[in-house]
C-alpha cells in the first residue's frame, strides 16, 4: 500500500474538505476545480434515484476534469445569469470519515449543508459526500466528488445554481 495513504489522517482530510469548503464560498472556482486529478469526476445523482449508476439515469450533475473547468468559468462570468452577482454560499462539512484505504485511494464519506443566499431567497441543501482521494506531490487531490442530496425534491429552490 502507498505509504503515504497510510500516513493520512482524518484530521487531514477534514482540513483537505475545509479548504475545499473555503475555495466554494470564496467563489475561487478555478481554484477548486484544480483540486481535482485529470481524471476526476464531480457526479451529483438525481434525488429519485441516488445510487443508480450515471449511464443508466439521469443525474443533475456528471462532469469530467474538462466540463468542471467550463462550469467553474461558466458560473464566474457575467453570462451565468442565476449567479450573478454571485450568491452567498455557506459549505458545512461534518461526520467526515476515512471509510476504506485501497492501494492507490481513500474512500471519504461526510455529511454536509450548502446554505445559498441570494436577494430575499435562502435556500438549504443538506445531504452527504462520498470521495475517492489519492495522493500527488501537491496533496490531497479529488479522483471522484458524489454529492447525494437528501431532498425529496428540488422545492422551493427549484435547481441547483451553485456547486455543492
């Protein structure tokens, strides 16, 4: 097994998925999605089907390295009309743990809420991660993002404008 997985903590990935947290609400987008590896995915299932895999269904979100680099530059510019000017988004990320450690990545799970203000509107997103991590010279980096609502349905916000 890769010695440095081994030497990987929870406290360590916490601080990994705070600075992520931080990047989000800081609206560095760019940012965050370097925090991926070439070949990461940030996958966000539909709410009636959470497990279903992403060839069968239809999922709300399933990007590549290249779709996650054109959102993050979508939603900066001025032509992302729902999040412009941006909302005032606010990552909380608890109940992290390291659920399993392969030779190559560590399996991450956590719950989180994803408050998003904007104007008079307020809106909650709760619901839980799962990532698989591996390690680079430069860190902890993001192999896959699974973002699982936990929200019968996307009432009252109605879409999901933000990164979760």
């Amino acid at each position: 097994m890769n010695s440095d997985l081994l030497a990987i903590t929870r406290s360590d990935v916490e601080d990994f998925l705070f600075q992520e947290a931080a990047l989000l609400d800081a609206w560095k987008l760019e940012e965050w999605a370097a925090l991926f590896t070439e070949d990461g995915e940030y996958l966000m299932p539909g709410l009636t089907e959470p497990n279903a895999p992403p060839l069968n269904s239809l999922y709300l979100i399933y990007d590549d390295r290249h779709r996650l680099k054109e959102r993050a530059r979508r939603l900066l510019s001025r032509a992302a009309h729902a999040e412009f000017p941006h909302s005032q988004t606010v990552h909380l990320v608890s109940n992290v743990r390291i659920t399993d450690r392969t030779e190559n990545e560590l399996m991450v799970s956590c719950s989180f809420i994803v408050t998003r203000a904007k104007g008079a509107i307020n809106d909650t997103y709760p619901g839980h991660s799962t990532y698989r991590l591996v390690t680079t010279p430069e860190g902890l980096r993001i192999r896959s993002k699974r973002a699982v609502l936990a929200l019968s349905v996307l009432r009252p916000h109605g879409k999901v404008s933000i990164i979760v």
